[in-house]
C-alpha cells in the first residue's frame, strides 16, 4: 500500500487562507493518500469545500477517484 501526502500552499503566515483542511481517501489494500493545505472559500458551504478538493484529488491522482473518505477536517485557519 503506498501513501501520499501534499502540502498546497507555502508556510508563510501572510499567505494561508481563511480555513485549514485535512482529507485521507483509501482504496482499502492498495492505496491511499493524505492531503492538507489552507483555502479561502467565498460563498461556500462546507460541502461545496468537500466536493472541490474530491474532485482536484481525483484528477491528479486517478487512483483515489472513487476512494474512500477515511477522514476529513476544516476548519477556521485561527489559534
């Protein structure tokens, strides 16, 4: 079984969005992937969050498209 991991956008403070994510997908016995980032939605739910990191999930990595949701987090990028 291989993992990915992906980090989507650079460390510096001034540039992180308005939220914080964290989505696992897993095709049980062959692969899986890890991928976390920050992103500033406008006029979204959290669900339309959700579907857009599937979708850009799914067509980088063609293995994970029909995955399954092992685990997903967002939350507001604040302390």
């Amino acid at each position: 079984m291989s993992t990915h991991t992906q980090a989507t956008t650079p460390s510096d403070p001034a540039s992180q969005g308005t939220h914080q994510y964290v989505i696992t997908l897993e095709i049980p016995g062959s692969v899986s992937g890890t991928y976390f980032g920050t992103c500033s939605p406008v006029d979204s739910t959290r669900h339309d969050v959700f579907t857009d990191l599937r979708r850009q999930i799914a067509l980088d990595n063609p293995d994970l498209a029909r995955g399954n949701v092992v685990f997903f987090a967002l939350e507001p990028n604040q302390l």
